[in-house]
C-alpha cells in the first residue's frame, strides 16, 4: 500500500499522503470535499482538520467565508499592534474604532460559544448519538458542530447525526456561523 500504515477510509489510489493534505484543503478553504474519512485519522492527523475549521477556513482561495475571516484578522492584528505601539490602529487609512472592535469580537466568539456550547450540551444530555466513546467521541461532537458552524458540511463518520437533536442545534450552529458573523 502506498503511504504504508492503516489504510482504513483513507484513498487507496494516493495513500495516507494525500489524505491529510485533502483533509487540510477541505477544512482550509470551505469546499466540503472529502477524499477519505476524517474520523479514520489518528488523533494528531484529526486534529489538522479540527484547528482548520477553528481557525475559521481562512486559507486563500477559499470560498467567501475566508476573505471575511482573512479580514477580520487583519482588523484584529492591526488594532493590537496599534495598542503595542502605542498609536490609534488604522487599516486602510481608515481609523479602527470601537464599534469595529466589538464586531470583529462578536465575531470571534461567535463560532467557539456555539460550537462548545452545543457540544457540552449534547454530551452531557447523553444525546450525542456517538458510537467511539472517551476522547474520540468528543472530537466527533466538536467537529461536527464546527462543521455546521463554519460552512464545511464534512463529519467525522461515526456519529448519528440524523436525530431531532442533531437536526436543531445544528441548524441554530449554522444560523449562528452564517448570520451572526
């Protein structure tokens, strides 16, 4: 087998390789693709597409929701390193003010409150329909719902997302990632 390893739900044709890198662009750039199952990857190799989404699917050439996310960083950055120097923060020659701030604050919580939020509640409630337990099944529940939240659409494979529960919060995660940013 190319890639050597497990090869279980990952693409035989390109290896483990190609995996990760798939699994990187996809969670990367918003596109939904999926040349191999998430939840087959060890838990480092998981946790790539997990902080992608995170991270809010900033990478260039992604569609619309990165070059929000890629500007609201740079809103973020620029009025830091105004603070460091000691000088208003400006971005484009406009001045960064106050109720920027709050925006660009609102639109960093929203995504964590939500995803974490919706996770806590569904492990606790015993509704997260999980079939790994411990770690893994977390991560399940976390992945999804950043999925949902972030405009992704993949899952890791082994979480039963088709109950009532599922179908609500992640309907109100996807209004919160999509019309509260």
């Amino acid at each position: 087998l190319q890639g050597g390893g497990n090869m279980e739900g990952k693409e035989v044709r390109f290896g483990t390789v190609a995996c990760g890198v798939g699994a990187a662009a996809t969670t990367g750039t918003s596109n939904g693709s999926v040349n191999c199952m998430h939840d087959s990857f060890t838990p480092l190799g998981g946790m790539s597409p997990l902080i992608h989404m995170k991270f809010g699917e900033v990478s260039p050439g992604g569609v619309g929701v990165g070059l929000m996310g890629m500007l609201v960083n740079a809103l973020l950055a620029v009025f830091i390193a105004g603070l460091m120097i000691g000088r208003t923060p400006e971005y484009l020659g406009k001045k960064v003010q106050a109720a920027e701030m709050k925006l660009v604050t609102l639109y960093i919580l929203a995504m964590p409150a939500a995803l974490l939020g919706f996770a806590a509640i569904s492990m606790v409630k015993d509704s997260a329909n999980t079939f790994q337990p411990g770690p893994h099944g977390l991560t399940e529940v976390l992945y999804n719902y950043a999925s949902a939240a972030n405009n992704n659409g993949s899952a890791f494979a082994y979480v039963g997302t088709g109950t009532n529960w599922y179908t609500v919060t992640q309907g109100l995660a996807m209004l919160t990632g999509r019309f509260l940013l």
